[in-house]
C-alpha cells in the first residue's frame, strides 16, 4: 500500500470534500461548480464574476489536500471569470 493510499481518502469522498470546501469558502458564489480527482490531479471547473472567488476557490482546495499531498497532485483550476450571464 503505497503513502498516498493510506492518507487519501477515496476519490468520491475527495471529490466531494473539495467541493463543499469551496462552496463554503466561496458562499456558493461559483456557478457550474465541477471537481474532478483522477490518477493525482485534481480538476476543479465553474463561473465565478471575481478574482477574489476564484482564490477562495483555489484556497478551498488547499484547505482540503493536506501538505503531504500537494506535491503528489497536479491541480488544475480553471474558473472563468466574468459576467455570469
């Protein structure tokens, strides 16, 4: 069993952990919110209208990948921002 496999927890629980984590760092405020975990990346999607959203965002994943496993992950945000319109 290999290091990651013993901290992380399962993909869908991952998944939805990061999720939930932006949703409250963000008030919710990112549209068409998508996470994604596979073979260690980590593809978080949405609309938000600021800048500041998409850092909480990217923040809430953070909050969520403990520092060992930063260097394991390949994050990838990718949160237009703009008119949400």
């Amino acid at each position: 069993m290999s290091v990651q496999h013993a901290i992380m927890p399962g993909r869908a629980d991952l998944e939805e952990n990061i999720k939930n984590r932006i949703v409250h760092r963000t008030g919710g405020r990112v549209r068409g919110l998508q996470v994604e975990v596979t073979d260690g990346r980590v593809e978080v999607r949405g609309k938000t209208a600021s800048f500041h959203l998409k850092q909480l965002a990217i923040q809430g994943v953070f909050d969520v990948i403990n520092s060992e496993l930063r260097t394991e992950l390949d994050i990838d945000v990718q949160i237009f921002v703009g008119p949400l319109w």
